[in-house]
C-alpha cells in the first residue's frame, strides 16, 4: 500500500513563508513525477508545481519567483518552498507521484494540508 503523507501547513501571515513535504511510503520501485496541486474554497484545483525525476520544474505563472519545487529522490520526497506568500494562496495543498508499483504506474494522491495566508 502506498502513500503519500504531507506536512508543514498552517498559518502564515502575507509576506511570510512555509515549506511543504510529501513522503511517499510502501513498496515503490520508481516515482517520475511529483506535483504539488492547490484548491481554494469554490474554485478548481489547479497545478502549482511539478518536478520530473530528472530535476526538470514547471511553475504555475502565479508562483514563479516565489514558490520553488525540489525532490529528494532518495527519501521519496517532494518540497514545496513558499515565500512572499499572499493571501490568495490560501488553499488546500496536495501532492501527487506517478508511482511503479506492483501492478504497474499509478498516480497517488496525499491528503492534503491547509494553507492559510492572513494578518
């Protein structure tokens, strides 16, 4: 059974930064990519970063220059670094790994952390 657990949400002030993680776990012979994705209340989820296995990123244009994506491929895991955070980066933040296991690729999902941007 594999797994994707997130950490380091919470409240944060604008201007002030977080740092999310997302460890997958279980039997897992290869990751390519890991995404980090965002939901805010009575909108659509919509990507906010993406890093292949190889270390290639892809930035949604409302983060690029703030938010920085990295992976640690020995420890299965994806960052997502926020800084200058404003509020209408509120939202639930999930990752997501395309993952070889057992029966072949799958995507997983994490269960998400709130991320919340306010004075």
């Amino acid at each position: 059974q594999v797994q994707l657990v997130e950490s380091g949400g919470g409240l944060v002030q604008p201007g002030g930064s977080l740092r999310l993680s997302c460890a997958a776990s279980g039997i897992i012979f290869s990751i390519n990519t890991m995404g980090w994705y965002r939901q805010a209340p009575g909108e659509q989820r919509e990507l906010v970063a993406a890093i292949t296995s190889d270390g290639s990123t892809n930035l949604a244009d409302s983060v690029k220059g703030r938010f920085t994506i990295s992976r640690d491929n020995a420890k299965n895991t994806v960052y997502l670094q926020m800084n200058s955070l404003k509020p209408e980066d509120t939202a639930i933040y999930s990752c997501n790994a395309h993952i070889l296991v057992v029966g072949g690729w799958r995507g997983y999902w994490g269960q998400g952390t709130q991320v919340t941007v306010s004075s």
